[in-house]
C-alpha cells in the first residue's frame, strides 16, 4: 500500500493550467517509451520534458532542469543512480520520484536519505504512478507504508541538516536484511522454542533453504546461533508477540 502526506505545497506556486513537466530515467528503452505514451495520454495534465537512460547523460541533460518531477530508476545498467542525488538537487530544482522495481527496503530508505521525495514500484498500475507524479509535484511524499514511519522521523529531525548523526551499527546490520531475512528472523522468534523443522514449515520453506538463509542472517546481524539471534531480535524490537503458537 502506497501512502502520501504534505511536505511542502506546491501547487500555490505552479499555475493549475500548466501541466506537470516530467524527466524520465531508466536504462531500457522500452520502459522510456512506456513511461512516455502513459504520461503524453494525460495531456494535459502532465507532459514529458526528456529522457535519460544514464547518470551522466541526466546531469548533463538541460531538460533535466527545467522538470518538476524526475522519475529516476534506480538501477541505470549497473550504475547506482540513488547516488545521483545529490548532484540533481544541487543542479535541478524538480523532486525526484524513484521507480524501482527493488524490494529492498533498505534500498529505498537510502534513497529517500539522499534526497528522493517518494519511491513507487514498477508493478504499480499506471494511475497510481500517475497519482504518485502528481502528488509529489504538489509538495506531498509518497512511500509505502513500512517506510513512513522512519521517513517522517527523518524529516522532522530537529538536528542540524550540517552535522551527521553517528551512525548505529545494529541499525546497519538490521537494515542489510532483506524483507525475506526479516520474515524469517521475526517467525524465529516467535518459534523460539520449536525445532528447525517446524520453524521452515511456518515459512513455508525446506529446512535446508531455511539453514542457508540463517547462515546469512547470522553473518550480516554478527550472531552465532539462534540463542543470540533471539536475544538480538528482543532488545531491537524485531520480534513483537503475536499471540500464535508457532505452526498454528
């Protein structure tokens, strides 16, 4: 579920008859001109002012100044465009709307750090990405909804934008898992006292596929065994009762 909220109005600023400049930036050239036809059919609510499909061809693409809103892939043929950011906010002074077709939630946050005004999936129908294009443009954020939480806490810090905050190492390790890896160390805990076996069957998943993805958990947390990993998940909060029995 995609959600929204104000960040700064928009719309008081952009003449209402104008329709909505877009850049687009992905790296296949059928998506370019999907993303095209769908937003050239709203006219003329919206209208496509240029395309890239590389870092440098957009920073370097005068079009890219003069949008309101970019859609930016992160993945450019291997090329982290989330790192593009902050060169685009320096040089443009539209919002950037990430299109990815990532599941990777810390991929996401990364973005929305960096300075991306809201991140929607590429399986998303073509109004809600239209209704993402335009609501952005109006000043709005727009993310799912496990995201919103963190991403309102980050822009509403009181800290000074200059001065970094140090960062948490058990955060870092907690945002490398994946949104499967956190399923599994979640179902762990919540069948802390069942064996192997019943725990993969509650995942729906080999006990062989279960120990490979474990062994990845425990690396990336910096735990040994399902002990530590319990108690690791307790003090962070990974592990919320459910008032389940596992298996049930």
């Amino acid at each position: 579920m995609q959600m929204s909220f104000v960040d700064a109005p928009r719309a008081v600023i952009d003449a209402p008859s104008r329709p909505i400049r877009v850049f687009l930036v992905d790296d296949h050239q059928i998506t370019l001109w999907g993303l095209r036809r769908l937003i050239e059919a709203t006219n003329p609510r919206m209208e496509v002012v240029g395309t890239a499909s590389s870092r440098t061809e957009l920073l370097n693409h005068d079009a890219a100044a003069t949008a309101d809103v970019i859609l930016l892939d992160l993945d450019l043929g291997g090329e982290d465009a989330a790192a593009s950011l902050a060169d685009l906010r320096q040089r443009c002074p539209g919002r950037v709307l990430v299109l990815t077709a990532s599941d990777d939630p810390a991929q996401h946050r990364a973005a929305m750090v960096k300075g991306a005004r809201g991140v929607i999936h590429k399986s998303e129908a073509a109004e809600t990405i239209l209704r993402a294009i335009e609501k952005v443009n109006n000043g709005e954020v727009w993310l799912n909804r496990a995201l919103l939480g963190e991403v309102l806490g980050m822009l509403t810090d009181d800290s000074p934008a200059a001065a970094p905050r140090q960062a948490d190492p058990d955060a870092q390790r907690i945002a490398s898992l994946t949104t499967r890896e956190r399923e599994i160390v979640v179902t762990m805990v919540h069948c802390a006292g069942a064996k192997q076996l019943a725990v993969a069957d509650e995942l729906k998943m080999s006990e062989h596929t279960l120990r490979n993805h474990l062994t990845t958990i425990y690396d990336k947390l910096g735990v040994r065994g399902r002990l530590e990993l319990h108690v690791f998940s307790t003090m962070h909060g990974l592990g919320a009762a459910t008032g389940r029995a596992c298996g049930a």
